[in-house]
C-alpha cells in the first residue's frame, strides 16, 4: 500500500476550510497594503539556493531537495521563497517599475528535515517581498503586516522577536568577536556548533541545545557592533515601531537560518519549543546584486500556514465553513433518471450548486445522503413526475414538500423558501 512520503500530507476536504481562510486573510491583508501575488515554479536552478541561503546553513547542506534533470541540470523543489523572487525580479527587469516593488505569495516549500509536529518535508508559506528601498519605514510596514496578518486571522498570545544583524561593512568585526568567545568555550558547544564556528558562526546563537543556549547567554551583541548607517537604519526602525505602538522585544540571538539577511531581522513566536516560529523575516539589500541584479535594498517576511492552522485550532478560532451545494437531485426509475440528469445542468447551468448521488441507490437512501451532507433543499423525480414534467420539492428541515412544473423550478428554488 502506498502512503504519502514522510513528511507530507493531505489536506482532505474537511480541512479545507482552515486553509481557504488563512489564504483569504493573507491576500487581503496583501490588497490593503498594495502587494500583488506573485507566483514561481515549485523547482529552480540548485545555484540559485546556494548562491543566495548560503553554503554552511541547514537548509542548503542538509535540506534540500536537489535532483538532477533529464537534460543534466541541477534542480532544487524551492526551499524558501525569497530567492525565486529575486530571481524574477531580475529576470523581469522589475526594477524599471516604480520602487519598492510589493509582491507576495502563497506557495509549497520543501525541506529534508526530521518530521515531527508542526514541522514538515512539504509546508506552504505565506510570504511577501517589499523589494528597492532601503527605508527602515519599509521594515516597519512589513512587521506591522506580519502582525496584522496574525490578528486579523484571530491568533492571541504570539510576540515579535527583533534584532539587527548588521552589514557586510560591520558583520566582519561582529564575527571575530563572536568567533573569539566561543573559541574559549568550545567545550561546551555541540558537534553541530563545532563545525558552525569555522563556516557560519552566527548560527551558533540560536543552536536548540541547552549546553549551547546557555553559553550563547553572554555572547556579544550585535547591536553593539553596528556600523553609522546599520545603527541609524535600527534607531528609525525602533523609532517607527514605537509610532506604530508596534510591540516587540529586542533578541540579541535572533539570527534566522539563511545567509542573506542584512540589518533587520525579526520572528513571530507563540509558545515554547522548536516548533514555535510562526514567522520570520528580514532584510537582504545585498541578495539582488549577489544573484547578478543591479545593487537592490529589500525586505521580507514569510509565514508556516501548517503553523497558523495548528495555533487556530489550539485557540478554538472558528473559521467559516465553505459553501455546500444548495440542491440535491434524487430520482426513482430509469426515466426519472434521465428527467433529473437534464435538471442538474439546468440547475448548474442557472449557477446553483447542484449535487446528486448518481448510481442505483433507493430514493431513501438518496434522501439520507442529502441529509448527511447537509443540503437543504432536495428536488425529486419520479416516473409519474417525469411524464408530467414536474418535480417535487423537498424543504429537509421542515420535511413539507410540493410538486412543481420542471420549467420553473429555477424560479421557485431562487424565490423564497418552500
Ligand atoms: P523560514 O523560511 O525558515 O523562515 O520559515 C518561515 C516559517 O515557515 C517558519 O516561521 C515556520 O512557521 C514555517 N516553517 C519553516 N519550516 C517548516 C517546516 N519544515 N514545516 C512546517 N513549517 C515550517
């Protein structure tokens, strides 16, 4: 038998209420602040992960799906979105449009990891993408998406976590204070954090381990090490977020595990554990030029929808059921079956949804469907109707019914109740 790969899952009918609201909220949220969707293949150009998440972060040595194609090119299923968002903007020469450009999208994601709760080998995410302004009032606009987002869907109880990485200017003198802490106390670091220290000594600050955690406790700041142009970026930043009575705690370990980001950087959180980021994102002003575009400030944010699906239900947020169809065709007989066969995309045809059971059930059976799913309202033929060309109509919840002329059943439905 087969079963989905590891990993991944359905999403069966009954669960398809959460995710059309989430997808809903996401877009308007999008609408009121002028982002437009955007959408990019769910496989790219390996280089392009590489090049841009980093070699040395998680995602790009241990996580990604990379395969090669029939016609030998190195292909990876997108394990983030940014990057093809910046690939576009490049090769569509996005830049010529008035700047910043806003985009977002709703797409799958794909990382190798270890499944657990809330943690997935396919996951979709919400993201957008504010790209061709380095004005931190930029950043402020897409935190205060990010937390809108999160309220309008209901969610209670999360916080945002902010920090400043720095530039490529500031990052080096960062990073060997950094790399000159932890060189005293490798002992207590994890094997992981040991090899981190040579390639990426960033990623040691936000290591899950306990031993790790407590020796990144007193690790030095980035926000003290911040050039004249990242630290006056972070003061307006902090500045418009107080405008916005935005509330946020400063993180000195908040890092994010991909390479590009710049400056800002900030994450969504509700609850404890591993599992309990719900968004993050950041600035990259130095990704369009480093994937060959001309030099390009930007900012991001992408959110877990799997994540947001989980908390809705842990926080019993109700989301509106979908629609059902309005109308269930039952018959009795072979010619009855006919009659009902032309009414149902006559109904669907007047734009009724319209629903049957089809095969050779009793017409009682027929009406215990109707009833199962819901539908209200049941039109019913039998021989004798069907050579009278009426019907008859069924109210479910009253149990009253009455015959009328086929031809105007569309009428009678679109009128008032039975
Ligand atoms: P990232 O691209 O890692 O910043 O992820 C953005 C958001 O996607 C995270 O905050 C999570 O909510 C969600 N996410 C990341 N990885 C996974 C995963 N493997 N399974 C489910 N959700 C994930």
């Amino acid at each position: 038998m087969y079963q989905a790969p590891r990993g991944t899952k359905d999403i069966l009918p009954q669960e398809q209420a959460y995710w059309r609201y989430v997808e809903a909220k996401a877009s308007a949220i999008c609408q009121l602040c002028g982002y437009e969707r955007i959408d990019t293949p769910a496989f790219e150009d390996a280089g392009l992960f590489t090049r841009s998440v980093g070699q040395g972060t998680d995602i790009v040595d241990k996580e990604m799906y990379t395969f090669q194609d029939r016609g030998g090119g190195k292909m990876a299923l997108t394990p983030e979105g940014t990057a093809p968002v910046c690939r576009a903007y490049i090769e569509h020469g996005l830049s010529n449009k008035p700047q910043p450009v806003r985009l977002y999208y709703l797409t799958s994601i794909f990382r190798y990891g270890r499944p657990q709760a809330g943690r997935y080998r396919q996951h979709y995410q919400f993201g957008l993408e504010a790209i061709g302004d380095a004005d931190p009032a930029l950043d402020a606009e897409v935190i205060d998406m990010a937390r809108q987002f999160y309220l309008s869907l209901g969610l209670e109880g999360f916080s945002l976590q902010l920090n400043s990485i720095g530039c490529k200017i500031c990052r080096p003198a960062y990073l060997d204070s950094l790399t000159s802490y932890y060189a005293d106390r490798t002992s207590h670091l994890c094997p992981d954090c040991r090899r981190r220290l040579e390639r990426n000594p960033l990623r040691l600050l936000d290591c899950k381990r306990p031993s790790c955690q407590e020796v990144a406790e007193a690790t030095p700041r980035s926000i003290d090490h911040l050039c004249s142009g990242c630290e006056r970026h972070w003061q307006r930043l902090k500045a418009y977020l107080a405008l916005l009575d935005l509330p946020h705690e400063v993180n000195h370990r908040l890092v994010r595990g991909l390479d590009y980001y710049t400056r800002t950087v900030f994450e969504v959180q509700i609850g404890e554990g591993a599992q309990s980021a719900l968004g993050g994102g950041g600035r990259y002003d130095d990704l369009i030029e480093e994937l060959g575009g001309k030099p390009t400030p930007a900012i991001g944010f992408a959110a877990g929808m799997e994540r947001i699906i989980l908390n809705l239900k842990k926080q019993g947020v109700p989301v509106p059921a979908l629609s059902q169809p309005e109308v269930f065709v039952a018959y009795a007989g072979d010619k009855a079956k006919e009659a009902a066969i032309k009414l149902m995309a006559g109904l669907r045809q007047a734009e009724m949804a319209t629903i049957a059971a089809l095969g050779d059930k009793s017409l009682k059976a027929q009406l215990r469907q109707a009833n199962a799913l819901g539908v209200g309202r049941v039109v019913i033929v039998g021989e004798e109707e069907a050579a009278r060309d009426t019907v008859v109509l069924r109210d479910m919840a009253s149990g009253q019914q009455r015959e009328v002329p086929s031809r105007s059943l569309v009428a009678e439905l679109k009128s008032v109740s039975l």
